[in-house]
C-alpha cells in the first residue's frame, strides 16, 4: 500500500496529471474493429444455434445447388432439341455433324458429372468436366464476350472449387525427393480461388438494371459481405449475408414460373435461376467448411 500511495502522489503508474484517463484505460477502450467483430461473433453464435439441426446436411445441400443448373441445362438441350440444333446451325454456323455431337457430348458430361458431384465420386474429374462444359458452352453459344454470362459463370465456377475443396483430404504418402503440394496445400488455394470467384456474380448484379433506393441499399450490403468474403474476415457470416440477399432476389426477379409457357423471358428466367442456385450452394459450402487458411478469421486464430 506504501508504493501504490508513494507513486500516486507523483503521477506515475497509469494516472494522468491532467486528470484524463490514463495508458491503461485508453488501450482498454474497443476499437470500431473489435466492436464489430465483438457484434459479428454473436451474430454468427446465434446463426450457429439456428443451423446446428442442418449444419450436417449442408454439404449435400450445398453440392446438389451447385450442379442442379447443369441437370436443368441437359434437360433443356433434350426438350429442345430441334431448337438447339437450328440455333448453333442457322445462327452459330456450326455444320449439322458438329452440332449433334456437341449437344450430345454437352448433355452426357452434364449429367454424369453432375451425379458424380452429388455422390462425392471422381470430384477431380466431376468438377473438370463442368468447368469444361462452361468454357465450351460459351463458344460454342458465343457468350464469350457477354459480360453479364462471363459474370455469372466465374460464380459458378468458384462454386465447383468449392466442391473440389471439399472432396479433399490430406495424403499421408508422398513418393521421396518429388516436390508436391499435398492435398492439404492445394485445399488452400482452391479455397481462396473459389470463394474470390464466388462474389463475381454480385459484381454483374451491381452493374447491371435500373438503380433505385432498394438497389443500392441492397447493392451496399451486399458490395460489404463480398468483400469480407474476398478477405475471409467473418466469412460465414457474410456468406449467410449473400445467401439472404441472392435468395430473395432470385424469388422475386426470376421467378419463371408465374410468366406463361410462350413468354419469351421464362427460358432466360429459368437459366437465371438455376444459376444463382448454383452459386448458393457454393456460398454454402463456404460456410460449411470456412474460409480457408487464407484469410483474416484463421490468422486471428494463429496471433
């Protein structure tokens, strides 16, 4: 007690001589970023409580959503079959030859890699396949340079990373004096490649349609959640975020079953849909497994 009252009375220690709060007190007071992620933190505690009864079935969902625009594309190509052929023949100049086997070979890699997705069989393959599909879709339907297209599936190839991330697991063996990655490694970087390829769509959704006082709210919030899904800060919780907002707006603008049969936006509408199911579920699968080594949230774990 003698050293507490001697230091006092020479304003030592923590005081301050001008009666302000001292050393202590001010690195005590919570920073704007420990206070959101002090507000984010139970945010997400109570997003966890609500998912906990499906949290063991997220990845199941989540893959099912990613691939479900690949089934309903090789459905399309077969119910219009005649359409398809006439569009890559009259329009896409493709001898007819080609253009059979070109939708043939697009609706047997659809499908059969889409089942192997679902069934967690050959990812590697699965996920190549797909990407494969994207690539030569849009040559073969001149999307190429349609940025809108080009957008979207950057999206829905960050969501097949996602899967290939999944289906990962570390290899205990690795042949002597061979420099590799182990699969450890390459989980890594497919994570970070997928969950940056992943917010794309919501950059052609800001750019594109008329502006509004909802859309730029919307677009705020969600321009925020990409964000912190790029740099892996709270990404669970903003991949939550992007779930929410991508949902609604595909209930409410895509919404393909309320135009008739002959209107000449339900096919668009359709693809629309299914396509920002797709990237839900790679936003699901962000959330099932994390961001990743890469990002903010695991190097707060470290320091």
């Amino acid at each position: 007690m003698a050293q507490i009252r001697g230091t006092a009375g020479y304003n030592l220690g923590n005081q301050n001589p001008f009666g302000g709060p001292g050393r202590a007190d001010a690195t005590n007071d919570p920073s704007p970023l420990d206070a959101i992620r002090e507000q984010t933190s139970k945010i997400e505690d109570w997003l966890d409580t609500i998912s906990d009864p499906i949290r063991p079935y997220l990845p199941a969902i989540g893959r099912f959503l990613i691939v479900v625009t690949f089934l309903e594309d090789a459905l399309r190509i077969i119910t219009q079959w005649s359409d398809q052929l006439q569009y890559l023949n009259s329009y896409r100049h493709i001898p007819v030859g080609l253009t059979h086997l070109f939708l043939i070979v697009n609706v047997i890699a659809m499908t059969t890699s889409s089942i192997l997705v679902i069934a967690r069989k050959y990812s590697e393959y699965a996920v190549a396949g797909l990407i494969g599909v994207v690539i030569t879709q849009a040559l073969g339907y001149g999307l190429i340079f349609d940025l809108n297209f080009f957008l979207r599936n950057l999206s829905v190839m960050g969501g097949l990373l996602m899967v290939l991330s999944d289906s990962w697991v570390r290899k205990r063996f690795a042949p002597a004096g061979l420099p590799q990655l182990d699969e450890k490694d390459r989980k890594m970087y497919i994570q970070l490649a997928g969950r940056v390829l992943l917010i794309f769509l919501f950059v052609g959704f800001v750019f594109s349609g008329e502006w509004g006082f909802w859309r730029v709210l919307v677009s705020l919030v969600g321009l925020v959640a990409c964000i912190m899904v790029v740099v892996g800060f709270k990404a669970k919780w903003s991949a939550v975020m992007l779930v929410l907002i991508l949902s609604i707006f595909n209930l409410v603008v895509n919404n393909f079953w309320m135009l008739h049969t002959d209107h000449p936006h339900k096919d668009f509408a359709k693809y629309d849909f299914f396509q920002i199911l797709s990237i839900v579920g790679g936003l699901l699968l962000l959330v099932n497994m994390g961001p990743g080594q890469f990002s903010v949230d695991e190097k707060k774990k470290v320091y």
